[in-house]
C-alpha cells in the first residue's frame, strides 16, 4: 500500500495566531513537524490556505498545496489536499501539524491498522494510566473510547465511558481499563473521499467529535493501542516548553 502524509496546517488560530511559523529551535513549528515524519510516508505535503505557509514549507525544501480556506475540519482539508496532489495514494493519513515530538513508532502503528483488510479507518488510543486520578479521566476535553473485540471504535465520548456500575468512581481506574483517544487519523482514500461528503450528524453536534459522523454513518475505525504519549503545541506557553524540550535533546 502506497501512503501519503497530509499536515494540515491554517495561519488563523484563536489561542495561538500564526503558529505554525512560531520559531521551535531555530525552524519554524510545521518545518519540524515535516521533518519528523518525512521518512515515514511514500509522499507528505502540507495542506495550508495561507500563502506564507506555503512559502516557508516550499523555502525548507518540502511540499506544500494551497487548498480553501472555507473547510471545517482538517479531514475535508486534507481531502482537497489529496485531489490537489494529482497522485493515487492507497491511505491518507493526517498528522498534526502542532506535534513536533510525534513518535515515529505511533505512525507505524496506524499504518500496521491496514493489515486488516477490513480497516476503512484507523486512530490511535492510550490506556489512562491507574493511577492517573479521576479528574485526568473526567476532563471532557480528553475524549474517551469504547473498542469492541475487534479492536474497532464503538463509541467516542467526552464523558467517561464506560460507567462503572457498583463502584465509587475513585476506583473506577483501578478495575477497568480505560482508553484515551489520540488524535491521528488514517483513512483509506476512497473512504475519505466518502466519509467527507456526509453531512454533520446528531452525535457529532452532541459531542462536537468529528469521528462519530463516521461511526454514524457505519464506517468501521480501527485502533492502534499505543503507550506514548503525545506532546502538542497549543499555546504560546507550550512552544515555550517545547523549546525547552529540543534544547534537552
């Protein structure tokens, strides 16, 4: 299977404007994060709708697509991406452009989600730790997932799920294991040409989770169980630490 890397990346942000340009140890933030997964991919471009973008990833020596500005969602950007390169491309994987430490292992374990024939869409998951308290597992902006035996989706939630019946929620870590959604996705590229055209469901608007207009819809997402963790860059202070990080290493 061929597979193309698409780094959405937009200028517009309201915490942290412009900052996929923000200076992390000397490059700018998407140059680092396209240097880190450059080797992992059989083609990787970076998807903007702002010229500057455009330019600093071009200057670096890497590819870069201009693509609307109108998109709701990284997934429909990097649909425009993908048409927008001209290749064929078997899965499409998006990786965020504000993770300059993402661990190449966790791409290959997304990757490794195909062998299964019938993965149309693959993510990444990470037990919560048992001794990571209940508030960590409470946070709504930590979303939770339920897989079956199969280790598809069943559900993303932002509330806990599941609930443990009989039990005093401290506890709840303690006897279940329960899993932390990661952000990455990888789709099969005539899924994502499909699961793009749906219109926003009731569960999605609910929870404000893309990925449940999917499972809606009967698209069938595959987990990667993964034990790293992952470092973004949301803020002026969290490139501030990331700097830190790079100078450690």
């Amino acid at each position: 299977m061929r597979f193309l890397g698409i780094i959405p990346a937009r200028y517009a942000s309201t915490r942290f404007p412009g900052k996929p340009l923000a200076d992390l140890a000397g490059k700018p933030l998407i140059v680092r994060v396209y240097e880190r997964v450059e080797h992992l991919f059989d083609g990787l471009v970076v998807a903007t709708d702002d010229k500057r973008i455009f330019d600093t990833v071009q200057d670096y020596g890497g590819k870069a697509v201009m693509t609307s500005p109108d998109h709701q969602s990284g997934t429909d950007r990097c649909f425009e991406a993908y048409v927008n390169t001209g290749e064929r491309f078997d899965v499409i994987v998006n990786v965020q452009g504000d993770e300059p430490f993402i661990n190449p292992s966790q791409i290959s374990l997304l990757k490794d989600c195909f062998q299964d024939e019938t993965t149309q869409i693959a993510t990444l998951v990470k037990p919560f730790p048992a001794d990571a308290g209940f508030d960590t597992l409470f946070n709504p902006n930590t979303p939770k997932v339920i897989l079956n035996a199969k280790r598809q989706a069943v559900y993303f939630s932002r509330s806990i799920i599941p609930y443990i019946r009989g039990k005093h929620h401290e506890e709840w870590l303690g006897s279940h294991v329960f899993y932390k959604h990661i952000g990455i996705y990888a789709y099969l590229s005539n899924v994502l040409k499909e699961i793009t055209a749906l219109p926003q469901s009731s569960l999605e608007k609910a929870e404000s989770l893309e990925q449940l207009r999917w499972i809606e819809n009967g698209y069938r997402i595959k987990a990667g169980i993964s034990n790293e963790d992952t470092i973004g860059v949301d803020t002026p202070e969290d490139l501030e630490r990331a700097n830190r990080l790079f100078q450690a290493l």
